[in-house]
C-alpha cells in the first residue's frame, strides 16, 4: 500500500500497488471474490483488521490506498476505524466519489491517500486527518504515487523520474512490463521499489488490475510465499471510455 503507479493504454488502464509492511504483520489472504452491497468485489484481505488496500468491484471501480496524505504525520492512537476498513466502506458504495466527499465519516481516522477509478474518471482521494481533499487526474495520463510515510520528498522525486523514463521507453505499454517496473530495485533495499529494510519494512507483494471494456484482470503476486493469483472479473458497466 506504499507504491501505486496508474498507466493509461490504448485498450485499458493498469493499476498496480506494492504493499510495503513490518515483517511482525502477518501476512494477507490471497485475493477472494466476496459479495458486499450486491457488488462483486475482489480484494486480498488483511489478517488483522479484515479489511484492505486494494479492491476491485465488478462495475469497473477500484481502489487503491496508500498510508499518509501529504506529509509524514505522527500516528495518534486508538484509532476508530482500520484505513483499509474504509476502502471497503468506499468501494462497496453505490457511488464511491459522493460518499467519500458528502457523507463519509473520517473523524479519527489515520491519514491516507486514495486511488479511486470509478467510470472511467480517475480521482486522487486524501485525507490528512482533518480535511478531506479530492482531484480529478487525466485518465490518458500516467501517474506514480509513493506514501508518504516511508519515503521522503527527495525519494519521491527520485521515483517519479524513474517512472516517467519506463513510461518514455514505449508507445504501448504492456501489464507485464508495469508489473516488472514494480519489482525493481536497483539494488536499493531501502528506497528501491521492492524494499527490505533493516528496520524491519519490507514490501509483501504487488498486486495489479488491468481494466479493460468487459473485463478486470486481477493480478496478486505474494513476494513472502513466492505464489502468484490470477482472476479475471466480467464488468457488468463499462467503466473505459472509448
């Protein structure tokens, strides 16, 4: 939930988030399909709270979280509510975006950043824990995210520019080469896309949905257990604009 990169093809989009996390957390089940407010959705969920950082619903929605919103803050605990509790909230919600700026309650929630594609319009979510702030992105663009709880302004900068020259290298972009962008370190174990710090923090995996006019590929590769999940959803709503 660290890393979340966005590329725009001529036949669909490519979601694809590294979750970064203490080797102390246990790890997340595979991804399941799972029935919630009469959506299909299809997410790895968290041993802990039950909830998680990457979801896909069968109209075409996902959702993407990272920890923090602008800047580094300061944990404040107990906290009401898990982040990836509120993706759930979020996704399995008639109208995503509405809910999160009108009626969605953040009161004691940690800061976090969401990446919300929702019919065919990309939205960047964030909420600082006081202010909700929202922006709609140019779904022909290509943009990375990195949380600003474990990289640093310089480390985000570095990154960005690395993306943008894998995103020059090619007119169309495949899933699979996204998907190896997201493996690379370049021998960084602590700023590298794929990081094992010493202070513990180490990215658990990569997961990928590829959406395309009727159907989401969804992609899990566990990087603890060395095992790869693949599904491949029908969307009941064509969410890709032509």
């Amino acid at each position: 939930m660290c890393t979340v990169s966005f590329v725009s093809t001529r036949d669909s989009v490519i979601i694809t988030s590294n979750r970064d996390e203490h080797i102390q957390r246990k790890n997340a089940a595979a991804p399941a399909f799972h029935e919630l407010q009469h959506k299909k959705i299809i997410f790895p969920k968290d041993a802990k709270a039950g909830g998680t950082w990457f979801a896909a619903a069968d109209n075409g929605t996902v959702a993407v979280l990272l920890n923090g919103a602008f800047v580094k803050h300061i944990a404040s605990p107990p906290y009401r509510r898990s982040r990836g509790l509120i993706v759930l909230d979020i996704i399995e919600n008639s109208d995503p975006f509405l809910f999160f700026t009108g009626k969605l309650d953040l009161e004691k929630i940690e800061p976090f950043t969401l990446v919300l594609y929702q019919s065919g319009i990309l939205h960047e979510l964030r909420w600082d824990g006081q202010h909700k702030f929202e922006r709609s992105l140019n779904t022909a663009g290509n943009y990375i995210w990195s949380s600003a709880t474990l990289y640093t302004d310089d480390v985000i900068g570095r990154r960005k520019n690395l993306f943008e020259r894998f995103i020059d290298t090619g007119e169309n972009i495949t899933a699979p080469q996204v998907h190896r962008f997201h493996t690379s370190n370049d021998g960084d174990n602590e700023n590298g896309f794929v990081i094992n710090r010493q202070t513990g923090m180490k990215t658990f995996s990569i997961t990928q949905a590829v959406v395309k006019p009727a159907t989401i590929d969804f992609i899990h590769t566990d990087l603890l257990q060395q095992q790869q999940f693949e599904r491949t959803m029908p969307i009941h709503q064509a969410t890709i604009q032509q």
